[in-house]
C-alpha cells in the first residue's frame, strides 16, 4: 500500500500539534479542502507568513476585484515555510469555494513571495459531475441508423405551394388579415 494512500493517513492529532486551518478571524467551523493528503514535514504554519495575510490578499486582488473576497480568512500550512491563506469567496453561484494565495519564504529570510493564486472548491462546493467517455454514455437509440427513421413525414420541395403558409406565425397572421377585412 502506497504511503500517501487515504486508509494510510493518521487522523489523530496530538495535543500540542498545529490544527489544518489557522484562522486569523474564527469560525465555528473551518473548511477542509478535499481528501487530506500526507504531509513530508509538517503542518505548522509559519509565523512570518501567517502575518502577511494583506500580501496575500494584494495577490488574489490582481486576479479578481475586491467585492468578490469574503471576510472569512484561514492560514493553512503546507510545508515548513510555505502556507496557503484562503479566503471566502463571494461571487454568486460560488457557495463554499475560497480564494487562496500560497506563500513562501526562504530559510531565514523575513521576505515572503506569492508563489501561486486561485479558486479552490471547499466541500460544500457546488460542482460538476464526474465526467463519463462518451462510449459509457451511448444510448441504443443514438446508434440507429438511418434506414430505421420514418420518412413519410418528409415532403419535397417541388410539392410544396408556395402561397401556402411555413409555419404557423404566418397561418395566424393571414387568419387575422381575414379576420380584419371581413370587419371593414
């Protein structure tokens, strides 16, 4: 079994380990993002880019405008100087997605970098199905072929009047025409 695989990830937190989500404003509940996945060295987020919560907010702001940021803010670390900032999103249609913005620092630099921004869905997200290969979804009614459709319906071009009417916009409108010289 592979080290990375879901039924090999320790849920059991011990006391004096750092939570997933470090939140700057609280929540009652903190999103997760997914399945967990392991971690190489640590969860704990970083002091100095947990602090830089207005570069990463500087960050999701070149990508989208400032009314589609929510007030809900959370710190997520990553490795050991690289977390995620996530912030709610408020565009409509977009329930339970968050803004992220990763930051890094190098060791014992006080300068941290935006390394990547974007959208992530949380787990209340609203999102597509799974996608399914066309060959799966193949009804036996799409593989029919030409010779089983009924054709009697269909009328040449030759044996249509032309003074009769297309459709039935314009049946109504010559009914309505009769209509309207008979009351003159």
């Amino acid at each position: 079994m592979s080290e990375f695989a879901p039924e090999a990830i320790d849920t059991s937190t011990p006391e004096n380990a750092v939570s997933t989500f470090d939140s700057t404003e609280s929540t009652d509940e903190h999103p997760s993002l997914g399945v967990p996945v392991r971690r190489r060295r640590t969860e704990k987020v970083d002091e100095v880019i947990a602090a830089a919560k207005d570069l990463a907010l500087t960050g999701i702001l070149e990508i989208t405008n400032s009314e589609s940021v929510g007030p809900v803010h959370h710190v997520r670390g990553e490795e050991e100087r690289l977390s995620t900032h996530l912030f709610e999103c408020a565009l409509p249609g977009y329930r339970g997605w968050f803004w992220f913005a990763t930051l890094a620092r190098a060791p014992r630099s006080k300068h941290v970098t935006v390394c990547e921004v974007g959208l992530l869905p949380g787990d209340d997200a609203l999102l597509a199905p799974e996608w399914v290969p066309w060959s799966d979804r193949v009804r036996p009614e799409d593989t029919e072929s030409d010779d089983d459709y009924d054709t009697t319906d269909i009328v040449d071009a030759e044996d249509v009047d032309e003074d009769a009417p297309v459709n039935q916009l314009e049946t109504k409108s010559s009914e309505q025409e009769a209509r309207e010289s008979e009351a003159e």
